[in-house]
C-alpha cells in the first residue's frame, strides 16, 4: 500500500498539529490569524530634534498572538522600540500583540523612539512610520505631533 502510507502520515501529522495548537493556544487562542489594528497614535512635540517618543495602541482582534518587530520611518534616521523600567528605558527586539488583547505604548511605559529627525517636528506635522509585526503584514500610519502636554487621551 504505497499509496496509503503517506495519506496515513499526513492525517496523523494533522491530529496532532490540532492537537498541540489547541493547547498552546491557550483560553482565547482558537487557531484564528492575528488581526491588528493601530489607534491613538500620537507624538508629543519635542525639546529637540534628536529624539521623539511615539505613542500608539496595537490592538489584535485575532485568536494568535503576533509581535512588533521593528518600526521605520522615511522621517527617522532610525526607530526603536522601548521598554521603561523604573526611570529608565532599554531598547527591545519585540513587543508581543496578545490574542484577543492589545499592546499599549504609553507614556511611562514601553513607547517607539525616533533619533537622528533631520529637524524638530512642528506642533500639527505629521510623521510617517512603518509597523513590522511578526505574522501580519506591515501597517504604515501619519503619527501627528501634539503639544508636549498632550496626554493621549
Ligand atoms: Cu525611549
């Protein structure tokens, strides 16, 4: 039955695929693809034009979990992303989008930063950035910059 063999294999190979993302996927993961959408997005006017912090929420309305992986902007010599501790902040290579919940950027907490800006962005400008996520396809969005008071809500 050479013929039967692999059919066997494959159908085999798929309960216990089933089986394991079931599992892995926790309470709220049903196996569906992430699906993201980005809100709030804004970047308080900065002191400088070295750097600007962004602030945005990345919401996954999806059953898999996906990460933000790295951001770029045409306006940036470079972006990263940051993670607060205390008082200060490290760079970090990924912030995950859980399943069913969201990943907030805020002020305090974990934020995108912009360096190298050729010039201090204007109260009313918009920048342009790039989200790269892990899984979903990339999304690009005009961030505007608010008052430096701004408080996001
Ligand atoms: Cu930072």
């Amino acid at each position: 039955m050479t013929r039967g063999g692999p059919a066997a294999a494959a159908l085999a190979l798929a309960l216990v695929l089933a089986g394991c993302g079931g599992e892995d996927g926790g309470a709220d993961g049903d196996g569906a693809p992430p699906e993201l959408t980005v809100s709030g997005a804004y970047i308080p006017r900065p002191p400088t034009a070295d750097v600007a912090g962004a602030f945005l929420t990345v919401e996954n309305a999806g059953g898999t979990d996906d990460a933000l992986t790295s951001v770029t902007s045409e306006a940036a010599g470079s972006v990263e992303i940051h993670e607060t501790e205390g008082t200060t902040m490290r760079q970090v290579s990924s912030l995950t989008v859980p399943a069913g919940g969201s990943l907030s950027l805020d002020r305090g907490g974990s934020h995108l930063m912009l360096m190298d800006l050729p010039a201090r962005p204007a109260e009313g400008d918009t920048v342009p950035i790039e989200l790269h996520f892990r899984t979903s396809a990339p999304i690009t969005l005009d961030v505007p910059v608010e008052a430096a008071n701004h408080t996001g809500e």
